[in-house]
C-alpha cells in the first residue's frame, strides 16, 4: 500500500474543504444580484455597494457591518474571520470572472435592488 506524505495529504485535504468554507464567495457569484442585495438588506447592513472582486470577502465584511440586533457576536465572528480567509483564497481563483463582471455592470448596489 503506497504511503501518502502528511503535507500533500493536509493539502489535499484543505484543497477540498476550501469551497466549502468559503461561504460570501459562493453566495455572491452563484446568486442574482436581487437576492445577494436582498440578502444583505435583511441582514440590516450599513454597505451600499459590494464590489465584484473580491465580492465573498466583502460580503462577509457587509455582513459584520450591519445593526446589532441582526447580527449574532461572538463565535459567529470567528466564522466570519474563517470564511473571509477562504473566500479570500476562492475569490483569487475567480479573479478573471469576477475582473470582467466589475468591468461590465460595475458594483453590486444594495440600496437600488
């Protein structure tokens, strides 16, 4: 049976957990434009625009940015801390997409959907 090193194993093992972690990413590039601004809205965020590149990092950032009493502290800020590193790392996969969506319709505005 082949021996399978520990760092390529741990990297693998990362590699595969990474989409599933990177929660902002995945809402902001597989959801319209109405239900990610409708998403943050009832979250009672502070944003007015979310940028397209990067766009799971600062949906995460909206998010912490929003009215006490919409948002739950404390282990949820650690979440969020996680999340932001991984949709950091996705979103830098989805560069190209996301340059050409910001280039195209510019930012996601939360305010007008």
């Amino acid at each position: 049976m082949p021996r399978i090193s520990k760092p390529r194993s741990l990297f693998t093992t990362l590699l595969a957990t990474l989409p599933l972690a990177a929660c902002g990413t995945f809402t902001t590039l597989t959801n319209s434009d109405q239900e990610v601004a409708a998403n943050l809205k009832r979250q009672k965020t502070h944003c007015q625009s979310l940028p397209r590149v990067y766009s799971g990092v600062s949906y995460n950032a909206c998010k912490l940015n929003s009215t006490q009493d919409s948002m739950v502290f404390g282990w949820v800020l650690g979440f969020y801390v996680f999340d932001s590193v991984a949709s950091a790392a996705t979103d830098t996969i989805a560069l190209p997409f996301t340059l050409y969506r910001q280039n195209r319709h510019g930012n996601l505005q939360i305010d007008q959907q």
